[in-house]
C-alpha cells in the first residue's frame, strides 16, 4: 500500500510539473506574441525609434521627435489618438479610446485579441487628447510590459531621475512633468472622473488632492489652467480595490 501511495504521489507530481509548465508556456507565447506587436507598431510607424534610448535628450523644453505616422496608424484603426512614451520604463505605446473602459483590456492596437490589452483614455476622453484631465489605463505586467514599470515611480529618485512623460497626438506633443505618485482606491470618483473644466473650484480640489497624496514632494504643482494627465495601473500583488496613479502635468508643448 505504502508504495502504491509512492507512486501515486510521484503521477501527481509529474502531472502537477506538466501543467506548470503548460502555463508557463502558454504566458511565454502570449509575451513572444506581444512582443512581436510591439516591434512591428514601433518598427512600422515610429521614423526616430532609436530616440527612445537617448535619455540624454530629457531635458526641460525638449520633446523627442519619434516622428510618429499617425495618418498610416489611423488607417490601421480609428480608435489610435495618440502615443505615450515614459523613458526609463519601456513604455512607448499607441493610445486608444474605445466604447467603453473594457474594449482595450485585452485587444491590441490592430482590435485583435491580445491578452495585456493595450493602453487606453477613458472612453468619454476628447479623441484630441485635450481635455483638462485625463486618465490613461493600462495592465500592471509583472514583466514589466504594459504599465508593469509604472510602481517605479514609487521611488522619488527614480521620479528624479526619469520625470517626463511624452505624449504625442496627430496635432501637436506634450512634454508633461511628473508631479505626484501614490495610491488611489478603484472607486474614488475624485482621481477617476472625466468631466472637469479649467479654473473651476472641483479642478483646484482635484489638484490639492494629488499633491497632497503623493509619495513624496515633487517640488512642483499644477495650476488650475494646466492640462492634466492620470496614469493608472493595478497594484503590486493585485489588490483589486487599489490603484497605483502617477500624475503629471503639461510644462512644454510643440503645436504642429
């Protein structure tokens, strides 16, 4: 008996090892998948794609000219309004809006599935890119895809030594300045709205809120006539009820 039980023991081990790596494999297609996307968006309709490694250029009043095709992506897929570039965390991505906040969860740039989704606007977001506030969603990859490198910005000298945001739309570039890092619930209706105006009481509150929640000091705040943009990721562990936000502020624009 006591054998059989041996053998019965090692069968479920073998089996157990067998599905891990079953798994394993089918996350591993799924990154070699993504990361083939990846290449052919950044190889296909970025013309300066090696910018993206010359952190030497991160320098206030400059925005690196990726030199972005957005009338070829546009006719890939209507839902592209714009670009985000993060040096220091390999984010460089189209933006996408959909219909609703579920659309891009997991569908690329090209509306194919694709399980690490793409990063998307809120879907009552300005196709422009333009309004006073906007959150940009994208997954927590613990590969570091995605918004996987986002919680580095829970260090302040990372923020320092990596505080601009790049986004880029077919109209003009902004060259936004990380201001605040922190932690949100998923349900505050204060870091996840969308319907803000410039100079307004809720605007100022909203500003007050982020500063003051922050990590740490950025030395540097937002006024209430300065545009606004939220990255949101999940948290590390995953926390359903709490998000992880970096917020950032307009300080340089190149109208086109």
């Amino acid at each position: 008996m006591k054998k059989i039980m041996l053998l019965l023991i090692g069968c479920l081990m073998i089996i157990g090892g067998f599905w891990i790596l079953g798994d394993n494999c089918s996350v591993a297609l799924e990154y070699l998948e993504f990361d083939k996307q990846q290449d052919e968006v950044v190889n296909t309709y970025v013309g300066n794609p090696h910018l993206v490694h010359q952190t030497e250029t991160e320098v206030d009043n400059h925005i690196p000219d990726l030199d972005i095709d957005f009338d070829a992506l546009l006719e890939v897929n209507p839902d592209i309004i714009g670009w985000l570039y993060i040096p220091g965390t390999g984010t460089n991505y189209p933006i996408l809006l959909g219909d609703d906040d579920s659309e891009y969860l997991h569908t690329n740039y090209r509306h194919e599935y694709q399980y690490l989704g793409s990063i998307f606007a809120h879907y009552r977001t300005s196709p422009k890119l333009d309004d006073p506030y906007t959150v940009l969603f994208g997954h927590n990859m613990r590969s570091g895809r995605m918004f996987g490198n986002l919680s580095d910005y829970q260090s302040k000298s990372f923020r320092n030594a990596n505080p601009f945001v790049y986004i880029y739309t077919p109209d003009r570039s902004l060259q936004c300045t990380i201001y605040a890092s922190g932690y949100a619930d998923a349900t505050d209706t204060e870091i996840f709205s969308y319907r803000y105006e410039y100079q307004t009481e809720s605007f100022r509150k909203l500003i007050d809120t982020t500063v003051s929640n922050s990590s740490y000091d950025c030395a540097i705040a937002p006024t209430d006539s300065d545009q606004i943009f939220c990255l949101s990721t999940c948290m590390d562990g995953g926390q359903k009820d709490k998000r992880y936000v970096v917020h950032c502020v307009a300080t340089y624009i190149e109208e086109k």
